[in-house]
C-alpha cells in the first residue's frame, strides 16, 4: 500500500510534519479542523511538500526522521535545495 509523508506550512508559519495512506483526505481533515490537535489551534493550513512511498511504513519511518529536523533543514528539504540539506545534516562535531 503506497504511504506518503507530507509538510504543511501553519498559518503561524510553523511546520507540521504527517504521514498517511491518503494524501487527499488527510489535507480535507487537517483544512476542516480535524487533523492534528497541533494544525486544529493554526489554521489553515498550506501543503508544502510532499514524498510518495510504496509503503506505509516507510513513510511513517520518513516522518519520524524530518520531525526531529531543525526549520533550517525543513526548510531546505521544502525548497530542494539539496546543497544546503546535506550541510545541514553534518554532526557539528565533524565541522572542527
């Protein structure tokens, strides 16, 4: 069963990051209220990216990984820009 993995921009300017089997309906619930007690208080909300994967699982693995992201590199990741993605992911102890 395809999972995809999805970022909404709140109109706080925050990000919420998802995972769902239904990419449509999932955004109808979040827009009319009843997603995510974090989206219900920051509406509405805007879909701002988006990863497809042939299984569930795998996106909800992917949405675990972003959620512990930095905005930076949330943001990056939402502009492609792979450049600054890959920067970002180095440990800070490998800069020195």
């Amino acid at each position: 069963m395809i999972g995809y993995v999805y970022i909404l921009e709140c109109a706080d300017g925050s990000y919420y990051t998802g995972s769902t089997k239904d990419i449509s309906k999932r955004i109808r619930l979040h827009q009319g209220g009843l997603g995510a007690n974090y989206t219900r208080r920051r509406l509405p909300v805007k879909l701002v990216y988006l990863e497809e994967f042939s299984r569930i699982d795998e996106a909800f693995y992917r949405e675990k990984q972003i959620q512990g992201w930095s905005r930076k590199k949330k943001e990056a990741l939402i502009e492609k820009n792979y450049d600054l993605l890959i920067e970002l992911s180095k440990a800070y102890r490998d800069l020195f």
